[in-house]
C-alpha cells in the first residue's frame, strides 16, 4: 500500500514541476495567435490535473481491476510524462542559473552591467534554452510512446565464441539463450507465439533460459504454457531460476502461499518440458565427448538479492569435464563469484537487467541508465579466457514497451 504522505509529498512536486514549465510556455508563446495559446496552455493544465487526479485516486479508481495493458499503459504514460518534464526543466534551470548570475554580475560589475544592456541579435539565449528544453521534453516523451510498439519486436543476435579447451565434438555447437519472459507482462499472445516460432526457425542444438519466467506468480503463464511448450531442441531445453521467480515482490496471504507459488513454477518448467537446473549441473553429450551444463538459483550482488544460489553445490563433480557452461541469471554473479573461484567455467550466461529496456546501440558504442547499476549489463564480455553473455531479456515488466534495448534472442555458436 502506498503511503498517502509520501503521495502528497510527490503530488506537490509534481505541481511545482507544472507550475514552472507553464511559466516558461506562457512566456516562449507570446507571439503566437490568441486563440492558438489559450488552446495550448488550457491543454497543458487539462493534461497536468488529470495526470495528477489518476496519480492521488488510482486506487479509488479501482486500477487494480483494470485490464492488465491498460494499467500499465497508465503508468507509463505518466513516469514518461514526469521524466520528460524533468529533462525540460534542467535546461530552464540552466538558463535561470545563467541569468542569475549575469543579473547579479550586473549589479557589481560596470562593465557587466554595459553587457547585459545589449540588445541580443536573433533569437536570445533564453528563448533558445527554453524551446531546446522543450524539444528535449518533447522527443525523450515521443521516444517513451513509440518504445511501445517495440516490445514485441523481437531482435536476433549471433556471436560466435573460440576458445581452445572445447572438444572437437562440440565444434558448432549453436546455444539459443532466452532470458526473462516475464509472462505476466505478456497482453498479446499471437506476438509471442511469433518470437517462439522465430526461436524454432533459427534450429539450435539447445536451448538456454536464463530465469524469470513470471513477474510474481506462477498462474501468470498459464495463458502461454501451450506457446513455450513448443520449445524444442536436440540436447534438450534447460532453465533457471531468476529472482522475480521466487514471488519476493508479491504481497502473499501467507508463506504456505507463497511456497505452493514457487513449487507450482518448479512443476510448470517440468510440464513444458524444460529441465530446471537447482544449483546442479548435467553433462552434455556428443559424439562419446562430454561438456558439463550448471545451473543455480538466483545469485546477486547488487541491491540485497536474496542469495539462493550455491554454485559450490551444482560445480561439484563438474570438474572432471574440460569445458563448462554456467547459467546465473544476475550478471553480479559473474565478477562476484566466479571470475574469483571459478577459473575454469567457460561461458556464464545471464540476463537480469534488460538493458533496463531503455537505451541506445550503434556499431562501437553503447549506452543505458543500467550501466551505472551493472557493470556487464548487455552482450558480450570477456576477461581472458572467460566469457559472460548477458541477455536483454525476451520480455518487458514496468514499462510495456522498449527503446533502444530490443527484446532478445540470442544464438551463440562454439567454435
């Protein structure tokens, strides 16, 4: 439940926020049509209030029996509308802090004072910093808005891996690796039986999924048990747990609850026919030539994730084989742990931040919010002879679309 301080604390922020960006359209609008600006700023107080009105009354409103798409749409809509003001303000603060300064330079400078009587040439800066900080608010809000229709637009990315210690039987070996679905998210099924029909065209020689499968509860894949079912591959299809798996963020009657949760998803990996991986490992075979496959529970480093995770317990009796893979969903895992202990597993696949869904990848540079959360946050990494693959995840949760960071799905082939 939220706090009703806390929301008249952020209510009144809010209004403060509005309250100053109306100031600078009020003033940067002058010159426009009488008819053209009262429509405008009307249409910008109208928009404000009803955002603040859902913001204080969502749970008068009944959101919670909202269509799932609708409440999250709702939500988005108005985090995007908050950060988009925000941006537009740090550029009218700037320009305040500027006049500020030149105000009081004016005050105690001769020449200062000389200065700042000039008339500007063209547009002044102030007009500039205004209409740059509006744009900015404009196009990050616009951006936020279009990310909707990228949340099913599933994006395929192939890597191939070297390293000398893998047996020649395993050479070409393609690993499909999925992570974070996060089903109860999901509103369009049809879109997500296309990313599964995607992942069996691309005909891997296994699959890997690397945790969270449900937001909180085990019922939220039920409407697309049948779809992840189809998931088929020669070594089979194996998973692991993520940290939404285990229903920690969900508000349950009671522990007994709870538990039946977590053993109700353990029961849905093995009805689709995944084979969920408890802090253990199994041995991939091929051609008499054997790779060892562990997977733990979830284990992080970052935020106070509870650590269920033992990959001493699943490591053990792995030894023996010369090439290991290691499912972990959190990417922390990777420097925390097994870079220090565990020299000898080759490949650790996660997934876990999504590329916080928000972002931006052009060819030689990458950039996200979550960077400066997680070290190793997208893609591929590499310290000497080990290698991390974090996923961006296949799914979405908070906010229902992506920008920049596509959903994932991920070929790695051995060489």
């Amino acid at each position: 439940m939220r706090s009703s301080g806390m929301i008249w604390v952020i209510l009144v922020f809010l209004l403060l926020l509005d309250f100053y960006i109306f100031q600078v359209i009020r003033h940067v609008t002058q010159g426009w049509s009488v008819r053209s600006r009262q429509a405008l700023l009307i249409g910008y107080w109208v928009v404000s209030i009803g955002v603040a009105v859902v913001f204080v009354f969502m749970p008068q409103l009944g959101a919670d029996n909202w269509p799932k798409a609708v409440r999250s749409y709702v939500f988005a809509t108005i985090v995007g509308l908050f950060f988009s003001k925000l941006i537009a303000s740090v550029f009218f603060l700037v320009d305040d802090v500027r006049r500020g300064v030149q105000f009081t330079a004016s005050k105690v400078i001769p020449k200062a004072r000389a200065a700042s009587e000039e008339k500007e040439e063209g547009i002044s800066r102030s007009a500039f910093l205004s209409w740059l900080g509006l744009a900015a608010g404009s196009t990050l809000f616009g951006t936020f808005m279009y990310g909707f229709t990228n949340k099913y637009n599933y994006s395929v990315k192939r890597h191939r891996l070297s390293y000398g210690n893998l047996p020649s039987a395993f050479k070409g070996l393609r690993i499909l690796q999925i992570s974070d679905i996060h089903s109860g998210s999901f509103t369009d099924p049809i879109a997500v039986q296309k990313g599964v029909d995607r992942i069996q065209q691309l005909n891997p020689d296994i699959i890997l999924f690397t945790g969270d499968l449900v937001n909180d509860r085990a019922v939220e894949m039920e409407p697309y048990k049948e779809i992840f079912s189809q998931l088929k591959a020669p070594l089979g299809v194996y998973s692991v747990l993520g940290n939404h798996d285990y229903g920690d963020y969900y508000q349950w009657e009671s522990r007994a609850a709870k538990e039946q949760n977590l053993a109700d998803l353990i029961q849905l990996h093995a009805d689709m026919g995944w084979r969920l991986l408890m802090n253990e490992h199994v041995v991939l075979e091929r051609e008499g030539e054997k790779i060892a496959l562990l997977g733990i529970e979830n284990w992080g480093a970052k935020a106070n994730f509870p650590k269920y995770g033992n990959l001493s317990n699943a490591y053990k009796g792995a030894e023996q084989y010369p090439f290991k893979i290691l499912m972990s969903h959190d990417p922390s895992h990777w420097d925390a742990e097994v870079l220090e202990t565990y020299p000898d597993i080759d490949l650790t696949l996660s997934g876990h931040t999504h590329g916080m869904q928000f972002g931006v990848e052009l060819p030689g540079f990458k950039w996200s919010p979550v960077q400066y959360v997680y070290k190793q946050w997208a893609g591929l990494y590499e310290t000497e002879r080990q290698k991390l693959y974090v996923n961006r995840g296949f799914g979405f949760i908070g906010y229902p679309g992506r920008v920049g960071i596509l959903p994932e799905i991920t070929i790695l082939e051995l060489v």
